[in-house]
C-alpha cells in the first residue's frame, strides 16, 4: 500500500508509533512478572526437586532473582498506568532540549517551553539502558506529553521510545540545572515545528530497516541483476554558476495533461482536484544544515583500515564480520573456555552450583550466538560482500543524519545534479563502524558529499541492497534502499531532521 489511510487525531495514542511503543513497554512488563512468579515457585520447590546439599542455596538464589524480577515488574506497571494516563489525555509537543550530566551518565532533561518563557527540568525515570534511546539527539529536540509540574512522557521526534519523566525537586537544585541549560543555549535555539498532520496520522509510519545483520536476508527470494530502467539517473544540466538547473524536466514546467496523471495522453482521465497532497519534503540545503548542527567533534585519531573486500574474503572484512554476528561467537566462546578452564580447577564445593549456573548461560549464548550466525549472518555478509565488489555503480550526493532513536548513522541520498532545491531519493541506514565507545569514528569526516552507490543485485520485498563507498572505502548498511513511498517516508525525514519553524535573535 503506497497511500497512508488516515485518521483523526486527539491525543498522543492516535499516532501508531507511540501506540505501538506503549503495548511493546505493556508486553515487557507482563513477561517481568511472570518470570518473578516463576522463581518464586521454583524457589519454594527446590527442596523437593534438588538434593538438601544444594536446596538451600538454589532456594535462596531463585528468591532474590523472583523478588527483583517482581518488583521491577509492578513498578513498570505503575509508570505504565501513568503513561496511559498521560498519552491519552494530551497530545505531542516537540521541545528544544538539553541533558544535564556528564556524559553518558546524564538521567536529567531540561526542556524549553513553546513560547520561550520558562524552562522545565525534568528527572527520567526509567534504566540507563532505556534512559539511552530517548537521550537528546544531535538536533537537541524531543518531544513531550503531560504537565511538567506532575509528570509526563518523553519521547524522539517520531514517538516510538518512551520513557516517564517528573520534576525535579528542590527549588535551588532546579534554578541551577535551568542555569546549565541557559549556558548551552537552551533558550537561543531555533524553535521545532510542532507534530501534526494536519488533522490525520497515518497507520503505520515506517521507521529505517535498521537491524543490525541484516535479518530481514531471512526473506530473501528473488536475487537478479538490475535493470538500467530501474536504476535513477543523475539528472544533467547543473549551472555552474547558481548551482541550480538549468535544464528543468518537462513535466515540471508544464505540468500534467489535462485530465490525466502523469501528462500521457492514454492516461486515464482523473479529478485533480481529489488527488491528495503529496507530503512536502526537505531539499538538500535544508538537510545540509541539519547535518553541520549534528556533526560532533571528529575523532581524535582516524579507525584502523580494514582489509580491501574486493581482494580477500568477507570473513577477513572487519565491518563484515560484526554485520555477520561472528564476534559474538568468538565472544562467548572465549566465555565458554574461561568458565570450562576454572571447572577443570577444582573450584570449592560451596561455589559448584554458581559456576554450573554460568556455565549453562554461557552454553546458552553460544548456542544462540552459531544459531543467528548460521541461519542469517553468514548470508547477509556475503550479500553485502557482492554488492560492495559489483561493478556497476551509481554517483549520488549525500547527508549525512543521525536518527535519534538509537543513535544511528543514517544516509539521506540525492541527484548527483540536483542543486540545492533537489529533494531526497531515498534513505540508507548504516552500521556504526567505530567501537562502542566511539561508534562514530570511520564516518565520512564531511556531513556531506559524493558517494558511489554499488550493489543493486539483491532484493527483499522490492528494496535492494546497495553498498555506499565514501573516501575510498565502504560503509555497511543496517538496511535496505529505502525510496520515497508518501506519508512513511516523511515521516522517516521529520524524524531524523525535526523541522524548524523560527530562529531566535
């Protein structure tokens, strides 16, 4: 379906998104619960299924597991209630925002009010680990729902992370984390424009195909080579002087036939005036902007040069072989030998039953870790290896985004010839290709530029798969070519460039 059915809009649980992210929070609570009670029940049993040598000390080890898996699970219940409570009586709001802290570390959000008049600083409640998908993004916006004097939810630009968020306490704590705030600039920023569509919001709004591996190769059923009239040709004529057109598309300076689509005369003959919109998307000065603002500091010292994926094998590919899985063999397999090497020891009697208990979750990783290797990244590997060595290969400018729903880099591409006023072709996720620490070290060092587009061999549900290379080296997708489809794909852009609507003096 290329057009978005629509509904009407009031309250922040009509946007799909956000729906969806609630029941997925909702799902994980429930599985808490049943876990705690589970444990309960096995600790309560041990006597009776285990030898009195270690039934106190399984007993006591499934309690502790049980009482933190339970009580976890009834304090996400009670935030779940109150972000229900939230989501459905207001809508979305899209703030300027800063987080205070130090570095990663930082669990506290300072947002700016619409009209600028006041700052509300906020305490997130929630782990670090969820704390981290929702962190102000480089674009420094989120979006918010609920009175910041009670408590509300805070969310990326897009609505599919959310996490609880109250006021802070203490009236001096406040005045100086608002004084933080203001020295980052928090109140001179440019104001985002506010979430809407226009009265509707579409059923589903897509987000990148960004899975790490590529598992989506799992449904990989058809592998052809591409057809030149499937491929987008640069569009020529580029003015040297003004940077724009000089040679415009017919179409687009005489528009449409009468009657009819796409200005053929065997068209069928349709209402114009009944056509919806086409959704408005960012044009390449705009995106160029954004991707200045988000670029952060270059890396101290540029990443190791991995192996030419055109003279060796993919398993000599250092990108290759994370997009494959095969780290996290080797990782649980070094786990496996440490655990088996302290067995052979002669570990105290009292300590066995930890050990076991490591062993077997060890034991259990690797298993899962081959599995996931065997069934889907090993192929997704060598379909990224194929498309990297084909020869054919298309020339496109680049921006370069970062999505703030995790972090990840994100390839917005353009007409070779374009100029500024030229509007996105299609979006590519990407790997990380820096270490965990550092995941942006090995990006392209400009936010944008040229990039030489190979691949076009392989395809999952009409999506192919395409390399970019970038200074000489390539730069593994997360993810399919995604081309504009209406509604979804602006959607996508809104999310990884939050529209501005003014400037502050």
């Amino acid at each position: 379906m290329t057009r978005a059915e629509t509904r009407a809009v009031t309250s922040a649980l009509d946007v799909e998104t956000t729906a969806r992210a609630l029941d997925e929070y909702r799902g994980k609570i429930f599985g808490l619960m049943c876990a705690g009670v589970v444990l309960l029940l096995l600790a309560l049993a041990a006597g009776e299924l285990l030898g009195e040598e270690w039934a106190e000390q399984v007993a006591a080890m499934f309690t502790a597991f049980g009482i933190l898996s339970l009580g976890a699970g009834i304090g996400s219940w009670i935030i779940a209630r109150r972000m229900r409570r939230a989501l459905g009586s207001g809508t979305w709001s899209a703030h300027p925002a800063v987080a205070i802290g130090h570095g990663r570390t930082a669990t506290t959000v300072v947002l700016r009010s619409p009209d600028r008049s006041e700052a509300w600083p906020l305490t997130v409640i929630a782990t670090r680990q969820r704390y981290e998908l929702v962190r102000p993004g480089p674009d420094g916006v989120l979006w918010w729902c609920g009175d910041p004097r009670v408590g509300g939810v805070l969310a990326p630009p897009g609505g599919g992370e959310l996490i609880w968020a109250k006021q802070m306490r203490g009236g001096h704590v406040r005045r100086r984390v608002v004084a933080r705030a203001e020295a980052e600039g928090l109140m001179h920023r440019a104001t985002p424009r506010q979430p809407q569509w226009q009265g509707a919001v579409p059923e589903r709004v897509l987000g990148v195909d960004s899975v790490e591996g590529l598992d989506s190769v799992e449904g990989l059923d058809s592998v052809r080579g591409l057809d030149s009239a499937q491929a987008p040709d640069p569009v020529q004529g580029l003015d040297p002087v003004t940077g724009r057109d000089s040679v415009t598309d017919r179409d687009s300076v005489t528009g449409p036939g009468p009657g009819t689509v796409d200005g053929s005369p065997d068209g069928p003959p349709v209402r114009l005036d009944k056509a919806p919109p086409a959704p408005a998307l960012p044009t390449y000065a705009e995106l160029v902007e954004h991707a200045r603002r988000q670029a952060g500091p270059k890396a101290a010292r540029a990443p190791r040069r991995e192996a030419d994926v055109r003279e060796v094998a993919w398993w000599r590919v250092r990108g290759l072989r994370r997009a494959a899985g095969l780290h996290r063999v080797l990782i649980a397999l070094t786990f496996c030998a440490a655990v088996g090497a302290v067995a052979l020891t002669g570990p105290p009697e009292e300590d066995r039953l930890k050990l076991y208990a490591v062993g077997a979750v060890v034991v259990l990783a690797l298993v899962y870790s081959v599995y996931r290797f065997l069934a889907f990244g090993r192929r997704s590997a060598r379909v990224l290896a194929r498309a990297a060595t084909a020869p054919v290969h298309l020339l496109r400018r680049y921006v370069l985004l970062y999505d703030p729903q995790g972090g990840g880099p994100v390839l917005v591409l353009f007409p070779m010839y374009g100029g500024w006023g030229a509007g996105p072709e299609a979006v590519l996720p990407l790997i990380p290709p820096g270490p965990q620490k550092d995941p942006r070290r090995g990006l392209p060092a400009a936010p944008a530029g040229k990039v030489a587009l190979h691949g076009w061999l392989d395809f999952v549900e009409r999506r192919s798969f395409v390399v970019p290379w970038i200074e000489g080296r390539p730069l593994w997708p997360a993810g399919t070519y995604h081309e504009p489809d209406g509604q979804e794909f602006a959607a996508l852009l809104d999310r990884l460039a939050p529209p501005l609507e003014a400037q502050a003096s």
